[in-house]
C-alpha cells in the first residue's frame, strides 16, 4: 500500500491554536501508523497559506 507522507506545520507565534497543541497532532498520526513529519514556524502566526 503507498502511503502518503504528510507534513504538518505550525506557527510558534499562533496565540488561537497554541504550538504545544499542534505537536500533539502527529505523534496521534504516527500512531495510527501514518507517516507525519511536525515543522514549526518562527514568526508565524494564525493563518492559512498555500
């Protein structure tokens, strides 16, 4: 089966959803058995880019 690796990234400077509570999401994933790397961003904020 192909797995797709995600890669979840996170503002250290988000104050709606703290980077202590976005580092929780990809051990859970992990778990899962799915493949997930955590980046956290200086400077970063809340919000949505592509």
């Amino acid at each position: 089966m192909l797995q797709t690796p995600l890669l979840w990234l996170h503002g250290i400077d988000d104050t709606t959803v703290l980077c202590s509570a976005g580092q929780a999401g990809p051990p859970f994933l992990q778990q899962a058995g799915m493949k997930c790397e955590f980046k956290a961003n200086p400077n970063l904020g809340h919000s949505i880019s592509g």
